[in-house]
C-alpha cells in the first residue's frame, strides 16, 4: 500500500508540473501567443489537484508506516 501511496504522489507532482507548463505556455493569438490569462490556460486546475493527490498521498503513507 505505501508503494501506491508513493505512486500517487509521482502522479501528483507531474499534475503539478503539466499544470505549470500549461500556465506558462501562452494560447495561440492571431499575432503570436497570448500572454498570460487564466481564460487562456488550463494550469491552475491541474495544479490545484496535483496539491491535493500529493498532500493526500503523503498523508496516507504516513499514516499506514505502522500497519505494513
């Protein structure tokens, strides 16, 4: 169970990352990319879950040391 745990952490720092690239990417415009919009980018989502998984998933690995 830990190394699940430890997975999901993996898939929530590359949330993270992906999400941070996808922010820093700017949408295409008709003159070049766009700068920075939350409209335009679907980073902070993503960002935003990978947190989540992460915290969660370190948590239950914590939790669970005991019980292996």
């Amino acid at each position: 169970m830990r190394n699940l745990f430890a997975l999901l952490a993996v898939i929530g720092l590359a949330g993270i990352v992906l999400g941070a690239l996808a922010v820093m990417h700017g949408a295409p415009g008709q003159a070049g990319p766009l700068p920075f919009t939350f409209e335009a980018s679907g980073g902070p989502g993503s960002i935003i879950a990978g947190i989540l998984l992460l915290a969660t998933s370190l948590y239950l690995r914590r939790v669970w040391q005991g019980r292996d």
